[in-house]
C-alpha cells in the first residue's frame, strides 16, 4: 500500500510543472495522450469500486445471473469506442471544445446554445455527488472491514488524497496514473476470483458448496439452488435496468467521454477500440459473480448479515482469507479503482465548475483558471464528504442513479450532436431537462410507492422520454439548427471554429 501510494504521489509530483503551462494543458493534456494510455485509463475510470465492491458484493444477494449486468457493460464499451469515439474526437478538435457542456455550446450554436452548457453543467453537479458518494463508501466500508479503519477517517483519506494528485498534475496525472491504476485493477480481478476456490479447496468443491445452500435471501426466504439458477433470486428486469443505466454511462459521462478528447492520434485510437472491451470484459468476468462465490466461505449467521449488507462482501472476504500480503495487493487494486474514477470525476468538477459556469457567467483572464479550478475541487471534495458520511442509499443505487442521469440527460443530445445534422438547441435543452426529471420522479415517486415497478429501473422510462422529445423537439424546430457553414465544420468539411 505504501509503495503503490508514493508511486501515485510521484507521479502527480512529476507531471504537475507540464500539466501547469496552459488551460489545454491542465485539461486536456494538450490531447496528446498514447492510445494504450487511454484505453487503460477508461477501463479503469469505468470499472470502478462501484463495481469491484458494489456490484461484486450484489452478486452475494442475487447470485450469478449478476454476470449479465457485466454483459451489458462490455456490449456498451464496443458501443461507445466504436460509435461515439472517433466522432467525439474529431468533433472536439475542429470545435476546441475542452469540456462536454462547452462541446454542447459549440455543437448547438445559437442564441440558447449558452444556456445548454450551463443546463448540463448543473447536471454534471448533481450527478457527480451521487457517483463520487458510492465510490467513498464502498473505500471506506473495506477500509473499515480489513483493516479496522474507521469509517469516516477511510471516507476522507480516500476523497483528499485522490483529490490531492489530481490537483497537482491535472489530466496528465490523472492519464497516467489511471493507465498505472488499470494495470493493478486488471491483475487484482484475476486474484480476487480465485480466493473463494482457493480458501475452499478448488472449483469442485466450491461449486458443490454453491449449488444448493442454507442460507437466507434478504426477503428471509431460503437460497436454496438460486445462486446458480438464473433469474431466482431477482427478475431479469432489473438485471437488465442495472445493466443500461451504468453501462450506457461509456456513451453519455463526461469523465468517460473527454477520454476520447486526449488521444493523441489515429493509431491510438484504433489501439484503444480493440483493447479496452478486453480488458473490460475480461475484469467483468472476474468481479461480476464474486458475492455469488463468497457464499461458500460463510456461515449461516455470516450470510444473513451480508445479503442485506453486500457493499461488506468483499472486505469480509479478505478478512475471512486471513492473508496480510494477499489483502495489501487486493486493497492496493481497490484503491486503484476507487481512485480512478475519483480522479476523473473531480477533474470533471473542476472544470464544469470553473469553465462552463462561473467564466460564463464572468469572463476571466486565461491566467486564473487553473487556481480556480484546483480550488473548486477541493470545496466539491468537501461536499461529497458530507454525502459519504450520509450516504442516501447502498453503492450499486447510488451509481446507478447517477449512470441513469447521464444517460437520459446526455446521450439523445451526444448522439443528436454527433450524428443528426438537424438536431436543434431546443431539442437539446427539452431532452435534457426531460431526463433528469423523469429520473427524479421515477426514483423517488413511483418505484417506492408501487411494488409492481420497483424493478423497473428509472433509466427506461427517463431515457425514452428524452430521446423521443429531443426527435420530436428538433425536427419542430428544424429552422434553428446551425446554418451550414458551421455544420460544414462540425461534420468535417470546413475550418474549425474558435472555442
């Protein structure tokens, strides 16, 4: 753990005089970050502690048929590098876009096309707490599990050391550690899968232990064989919702989506569209069905504390194998995840904070932006730890209703922007709005009140509306769309624009 912080400090030491020079510098890395870098640095950014503690220890309560959520992930990371990342980057370059809610501003040029990119920065903001949150407590549960870390206290070391280097080497920093990050994160998943049939004995007997168990589901009923039955222990609905509500996040997040901004050229681009689903479908396979696992290192008293406790799951696991070395090497890759996308999110923050509100709403000089920037961070950081101590729900909820925001709010708009020359500021602006609305009262109205859409994930419904009025709005709105010499630059067939 030592050696693995002092490297990240190292790191965020070395590239903070380069990240420093320019705004493009600090948040773009002047877009010339190698293609393995990138593809690294998205699966890492991506693949989360929302998904090695949250989402492998809601496997314990559901079993493997939790795979298929992995499934939709992998099949959403083709979508969005082979879809969304070569458009996105060009789009960005000739526009000099540096920030998505400004990539808006300049795509939906028009007298409202200002009032879009503070619209999606406010949603940025209210997303991002919810995100930020879950990872925190999912660090701070397994500080608190393996090593008798006190929740608060791995709360803020996990959120002000993260926010630390991120500060200090902007998206050089963060490239680079993330790409470091996902090299541990990557060999962590392929250790931690074979803990379970290590402690156990091998496969054949884990699976034997698995096959049929004792143990309580958190409605109180008996497991019984539905850990290996799909669909028993929870509706393929809700599976599914889970599924497109984080995994379509690859399309519409933007600490995901300003990824495709910094590659460097069009052969790491190419690297990148092949290798990150691999190393994403590859970790996916390792983590997505581990609770399911841990069954079988447990006893009755244990499991019933767990199924309605699953972001402990793994923590009890590394506590339950007794391994100091082996628990410092898994905690090592957590802490890659966690910080990964910490880093990431808070760059966002900083940026969306800085850039896309207060210089809108007050212009100022190019030589104050980054101290801004590394300041609003901080106070963001403060924020979110209030949340962590808080925290309004469990880890997977917390990023899946985030994931959903982004999603209904951005992607009709992303793809509209990328892809439909007549998409309108208006369509833009009622999409968006639509979206996060719809997610609001679907999450906090309808699937607390009515049983019979409780699996019914507020992604299909927010994401549905939103594209639908963003078709409709825009095509009643056609005669607003950009004139054609600007959507000569922004499809590739004129000179770019000042940004």
């Amino acid at each position: 753990m030592v050696v693995y912080l002092g490297l990240i400090i190292t790191l965020g030491w070395y590239l903070q005089r380069q990240a420093a020079k320019t705004v493009g510098e600090y948040y773009l890395a002047n877009r010339r970050i190698p293609g393995w870098v990138v593809s690294l640095a998205f699966f890492s950014t991506f693949i989360s502690t929302n998904t090695y503690i949250g989402q492998a220890g809601e496997s314990f309560r559901y079993g493997l048929s939790w795979t298929w959520v992995g499934l939709f992930w992998a099949v959403f990371c083709v979508i969005s590098w082979m879809i969304l990342g070569p458009r996105m980057r060009n789009q960005s370059i000739r526009l000099k876009s540096f920030t998505v809610p400004d990539y808006f501003q300049l795509r939906y040029q028009s007298p409202l096309s200002r009032s879009i990119r503070i619209l999606s920065a406010f949603i940025i903001l209210f997303a991002t707490i919810w995100y930020m949150t879950g990872i925190a407590k999912g660090i701070a549960h397994l500080l608190e599990s393996v090593l008798d870390v006190p929740y608060a206290y791995g709360a803020a070391f996990m959120l002000f050391f993260t926010c630390f280097y991120t500060v200090a080497g902007g998206m050089y920093g963060i490239m680079w550690t993330d790409a470091v990050q996902g090299i541990l994160m990557f060999a962590v998943a392929i250790l931690m899968l074979a803990l379970p049939f290590v402690y156990v004995g091998g496969y054949d007997v884990l699976m034997a232990k698995i096959a049929y168990v004792d143990h309580v589901s958190k409605k109180g009923t008996p497991i019984g064989n539905g850990l290996v039955t799909f669909g028993q222990l929870t509706s393929f609905l809700y599976i599914a919702g889970i599924g497109l509500s984080v995994g379509m996040k690859q399309i519409s997040e933007p600490k995901l989506l300003i990824r495709f901004y910094t590659v460097k050229d069009r052969k790491g681009m190419k690297f990148a569209m092949t290798w990150t689903p691999i190393f994403m479908g590859v970790s996916l396979v390792c983590v997505m069905g581990l609770g399911a696992l841990v069954h079988g290192m447990v006893t009755t008293e244990e499991a019933a504390y767990l199924v309605k406790n699953t972001d402990e799951v793994v923590g009890f696991m590394l506590k339950k194998f007794d391994s100091p070395l082996i628990s410092g090497i898994c905690l090592m890759g957590l802490f890659a995840a966690g910080m990964a996308a910490l880093a990431s999110v808070t760059l966002v923050v900083g940026t969306t904070l800085v850039k896309d509100i207060w210089n809108v709403w007050k212009p100022m000089p190019a030589e104050r932006i980054i101290p801004r920037t590394k300041l609003v961070m901080l106070l963001y950081c403060l924020v979110v730890y209030y949340f962590t101590l808080f925290p309004p729900a469990g880890v997977v909820e917390l990023s899946a209703f985030a994931g959903s925001v982004y999603v209904a709010s951005f992607l009709p708009t992303i793809f509209g922007g990328l892809y439909f020359r007549w998409g309108t500021d208006l369509g833009a602006v009622a999409s968006m709005i639509t979206g996060i609305l719809v997610n609001i009262i679907w999450r906090f109205g309808v699937r607390p009140n009515y049983e019979a859409l409780a699996d019914v994930h507020e992604v299909f419904p927010a994401f549905i509306a939103s594209f639908i009025v963003y078709l409709i709005a825009s095509k009643l709105t056609v005669s607003r769309k950009p004139d054609q010499e600007h959507l000569s630059v922004v499809f590739g067939t004129g000179e770019a624009v000042a940004g």
